[in-house]
C-alpha cells in the first residue's frame, strides 16, 4: 500500500511508521492525522508564499498572516499581533518595519494609551490583501464545488476547534 501524500510514493505497511514501532490500536487516527496535517501544512506554507508575492513581490511569506489579521481585525497594537503570531516584540517590530516600507501598514498613537501604537491597513495594504484573499476564496470554491457546503462547515468547524485547543 503506497501512503498517500508523503510526497515519495514510497510503501507504507498498514500501521508502520519507519520508526520500528508498532502504531497499532489508538494510536492510529493520531498518525492519520499526524500525516495528514503535515502535508497540509506543507503545501499551506508554499500557498502562504504564493499569496504573500502576490500582495507584493517582497513581501516575506510569515508577513502575510499579519495582513490577514489586521484585515480582519483591525487597528491593533503591535504587542496584540506578535501574541497572536507566537513572535516576539523584536520580531514583530523588523515586520511591520518592512510592511510599513512596503506602504502595505501604518502606524498611529493608541488614543488610549499615548505610549502605545495601533497598526492599521493602509489603502493599498487593504486593496492588494482583499484582492489576494478574493482570488483565494474563489479558488476554494471550484476546488471545493463537489463537496456539500454542510462538510465545509464541518472542516471550518474542526480546524477552529483544533486552532483553539492548541492556542497557549
């Protein structure tokens, strides 16, 4: 039996994982879903590339989920985004320098709190992320048209449920 999606064709026994250990039992579903989520997110790191050149050619991939926040959330402060991306504030801080760079974020005083800064969307940065993430639900939608949208649901569902328990 070859496995499906590990990328090499290679024949996978029912219940073997290379490591000589026997995953039989319970343990099952969890390899299942160990392997199905790293192909996942193998080609779910390779589309983040892809959307991020399309938002703008220098645009690195990691930035792009920062765009998508701020698209759907909002003005935040910086400190909001590097908690919700699992970075630190150096980190954060070179980001938002490139994207502001880029004119993709602004900058502004938090009124609440005049030590703090909100980061917002510019124009453009809404634009090109709107148009981005347009063409991407289109594409789920023709990749998608054979499945009833009650099993979309579920998986939307499932992967929140799953992105939740495993937030810190």
């Amino acid at each position: 039996m070859h496995e499906r999606g590990n990328g090499e064709g290679r024949p996978v026994e029912p219940g073997a994982s290379g490591s000589g250990v026997d995953h039989t039992g319970a343990d099952r579903e969890f390899l299942s879903l160990e392997r199905e989520l790293t192909v996942f997110l193998r080609r779910a790191r390779a589309n983040q590339g892809e959307m991020a050149r399309e938002v703008h050619p220098d645009l690195e991939p990691a930035a792009y989920g920062l765009l998508v926040r701020l698209d759907e959330y909002g003005r935040q402060r910086a400190t909001e985004l590097a908690a919700y991306i699992g970075v630190g504030k150096a980190t954060m801080s070179r980001q938002l320098r490139a994207l502001e760079e880029l004119g993709l974020v602004a900058r502004e005083p938090d009124p609440a709190d005049g030590r703090a800064w909100l980061v917002h969307l510019t124009e453009e940065g809404r634009s090109r992320v709107g148009n981005v993430r347009d063409a991407r639900r289109a594409r789920y939608v023709r990749e998608l048209s054979h499945w009833d949208r009650r099993e979309v649901a579920e998986l939307a569902r499932l992967l929140n449920q799953l992105n939740r328990s495993m937030e810190k």
